[in-house]
C-alpha cells in the first residue's frame, strides 16, 4: 500500500512540471502514428527507411544553419525530396533496396557535414538533432506532433485495405487498379513528415528504434493485422511513457533510455512467446 501511495506521489510531482506534461502529450501522439508508419515499414522491407531519412534530416538542419533559415522547414522540404528520390532509387534497384539506403544515408551525412563547417558551425550545433530531448519540446512542436498523428490514423482507417494490398504485393495492387506509385510516393512523404516532427524528441540516431520496435514486438504478439497495430500501439506508449519515468529519476538521457526499454521487451517477447505458444 505504502508503495503505490509513493508511487502516486512520484507520478503527481511529475506531472506538476509543465515540461514533463508536454513530453507525456508528445509521447502519446508519437506512440499514435510511429507504430503505424513502423510496421508498414516493416512489411514493406524498408526498415532502414526511417533511419535512412532521420541522417538525411542532419542535411537539411545544415542548409537552415547555412542560409540561417528555419531548421524546422528546411528539414521538411530536404526530407520530403529524400523520400521521393528514395522512391525512385527504389523502383530503380528493385531487388537491391538496400542500395538506395546507402547512397542517401551517405549523401545526408556528407552534406551535414560540409555544410555545418561551411557555416561556421561546430559540430556540437548537431548534437540536440542526434539525440533529441523528449523534455525540452515545445508546446508548437507537441501540437505539430498530433496534427501528423491525427493525419496517419485517419489515412490508416480510410486506406487500410489498399495500404494492406500494396504492402504484401504491389502487382495484385496495381491489377486490383490502385495507383501503386502514387500510393508509395505519397506514403514516403508522410513518413519523411513524421520524422522530421519526431526528432527535437527522439533525436536522428534513435528515431527508426522508436519507429520499428514497437512495430516489431508487436507483430510477435498479434494475431491479426488490426491486432498487431493494437499492440504496437500500446507497446510504444507503455514503454516511451516508462522511458520518461525512469530516465527523470536516473537522470539518465529520456531517448536512450525508451530504447533499452523496447530491447528488453523484444528480448522477453521473443524468449517467452515461443514458451507460451508450445503449450
């Protein structure tokens, strides 16, 4: 009893800090469309998409720090054209995808990089956009992260079927008399939108984590399709929510920490699901 009444306590101390309210609300948005976006990745073979975009938004941070224009909109537009260009690399080198990754990790990275220093910028101007800060977000970018949320979930509900048709075979899609490209291009840029809102919170090197393992965990849990979406869901809020708890009170950096924890929960799915299922 004396526990959870400390328990208690320790979560309504928290919430008395405005800081920490507006990373629960960032997690909740977040924990709505990363999941999402997360398994139709996933299933469309482009896991490394995500972190391929998250490198190629360093790019766009060092052309607003270069022509000191917005980060925030330079991200958008050089993350976006990523992602069609990914498109194309994609249908180019169909059965070597993997190729389209590297050239655009690549190309981000260098870009940063020369660009940064052009700027006269140290490297240490990058490392809020490496490793995010859940708890400095700000109110502008919590909302900005439930409008993608709302816009994913609202995608998902009218589109499931094409989206389910065109993730497991895109030539079925196209003879069901889908618009094939466009669906994909216009899923890339919406993902390209997703990440560029998630980094100030999850940072460019942990921001495919958030977005696959959830996704991934639930998968091993679900029995259906709607299902695994459920579950990914639930995973993502449960263990960013966690995250935040545990890495307040360790002092520990929040990002880091949310990542552990989905590790650990695909470590334990993954060596008790098989248990469960054998009996």
């Amino acid at each position: 009893m004396k526990r959870m009444e400390r328990i208690t306590n320790m979560i309504s101390e928290l919430l008395a800090y405005d800081f920490m309210q507006r990373a629960i609300l960032a997690v909740i948005a977040i924990s709505i469309f990363s999941p999402i976006l997360g398994l139709f990745l996933i299933l469309r073979r482009q896991s490394l998409m995500s972190d391929t975009l998250s490198h190629v938004s360093l790019a766009g941070v060092a052309v607003g720090i270069f022509l000191g224009q917005s980060t925030t909109w330079m991200t958008l537009v050089v993350v976006v054209i990523a992602a069609l260009v990914l498109e194309y690399l994609r249908v180019s080198y169909k059965h070597y995808m993997e190729i389209s990754t590297a050239i655009l990790m690549s190309m981000g990275l260098a870009v940063a990089l020369i660009l940064s220093d052009k700027a006269g910028s140290s490297s240490m101007s990058l490392d809020s956009y490496l490793f995010g800060s859940i708890i400095t977000i700000s109110s502008e970018q919590v909302h900005a992260l439930f409008l993608i949320a709302a816009i994913v979930l609202i995608l998902t509900l009218l589109f499931i079927r094409p989206m389910y048709l065109l993730t497991f075979d895109e030539d079925i899609a196209h003879v069901d008399g889908l618009p094939v490209r466009l669906m994909s291009l216009f899923f890339n840029i919406v993902t390209g939108i997703a990440i560029t809102l998630m980094i100030p919170a999850a940072g460019t090197l942990l921001v495919s984590t958030i977005m696959i393992l959830p996704a991934a965990i639930g998968m091993k849990i679900g029995q259906t399709f709607k299902s695994v979406i459920f579950w990914a869901i639930g995973i993502g809020l449960v263990g960013m929510l966690s995250g935040i708890f545990i890495s307040y009170y360790w002092e520990t950096p929040a990002s880091a920490t949310i990542t552990l924890i989905f590790i650990a929960f695909f470590g334990l799915v993954s060596i008790f699901r098989p248990l469960l299922k054998a009996e």
